[in-house]
C-alpha cells in the first residue's frame, strides 16, 4: 500500500471503536513498521498550561490540550507549523510536523502556530491495511487548516462533506446512531 503520510484518516459510519469514533487523525509516518498519527478533533477540558506547563510556550494561553490518541496517553506530542519545514524532527506535510524529544524552542523562533497532544494513534504492521481494507477509514488530502481548524469538534463533518455530495449523508450521522 501506498504511504499515508499526510493524509487524513477520516473514521468511517461502521467504526465503533470509542478510540476513533467520529475522529479525524492525521498521519505522520506510515511505513512498513506500521503507521502513526494525531487524533485532531478531540479537545480535551483541560488547557496545555495545566497539564503540561513546560509546552505552554508553544501555545496561545488557554490553549487546550488535545487527545492524540489512545497510546501513551500520558506523554505529550507537540505538532506545528514551521517557518521553514527544516524545523521539524518529523516532517509530515507542507510546513507541519513533529518536534520530538527535548522540546526548547520558543514560539516566536522559526514555529508559526502549534498544538499539544496526550498520547498519540499507532498501528502495528499491516494493521491499518487490514483496517482500511474493512471500510474503517475514508481517505483525504490534509490541509493545514484542518490541523489547526478552530472548530475541531466540527473537523470530521467538515472534511467528510469536502470529498463530495455522496458523504453529505455520513457527514450528518450522529455520534451515536440510536439518535438518529
């Protein structure tokens, strides 16, 4: 299969799982040891000030602190836009990446804007093929818009109705389909 790396994984109408239910997950890596990735539209009730003050510099105060994924939930990962894609540990797409490791670098030097994540998405080898080959995930280009969207609970509705009128349906689902 083809790397997914910067792509949206956009969580399918037949996707359950309470991990990914309704998400949108950027990739940053996706290779034959298996893939990795963000959640993006899952704010969480807590600010990156409170939960992890050494990023606080990273971000707007107030800024809250998103959930990655159901991995390593309690170790932060820090994504951002880059003056120059050169500063990213890990790039992922256009000017966005990673910062990995020991993170020092103010705001203000070479980072335009960046999120904090609790934890991240992996999959093991072959697990998101075997995944996508079951319909679990819709595929998109991403933008930087989406990645740093000020709307996140409305990203997965958003990007579903950007691939076209035939996942306007999907895109009005409920969360939970016994309220329909």
């Amino acid at each position: 299969m083809k790397s997914l790396k910067g792509q949206l994984l956009i969580s399918s109408g037949g996707l359950y799982d309470p991990n990914f239910r309704h998400t949108v997950v950027l990739i940053g890596e996706h290779n034959a040891d298996g893939a990795l990735g963000v959640v993006l539209n899952r704010a969480l009730n807590v600010t990156v000030d409170q939960a992890v003050p050494e990023l606080g510099a990273f971000v707007p105060h107030g800024e809250a602190l998103y959930q990655g994924g159901p991995v390593q939930p309690e170790s932060p990962v820090l994504l951002a836009q880059f003056e120059e894609f050169a500063g990213a540990d890990l790039h992922i797409f256009d000017s966005v990446g990673f910062l990995t490791g020991d993170v020092t670098t103010p705001l203000d030097e070479g980072i335009r804007r960046a999120r904090v994540y609790a934890g991240y998405s992996g999959w093991a080898p072959g697990q998101l093929e075997a995944e996508m080959a079951e319909d679990s995930w819709i595929i998109e280009v991403a933008r930087v818009d989406d990645v740093f969207t000020d709307s996140p609970d409305l990203l997965w509705a958003r990007v579903l109705r950007r691939k076209g009128p035939e996942y306007e349906r999907l895109a009005r689902m409920p969360f939970d389909p016994s309220m329909n």
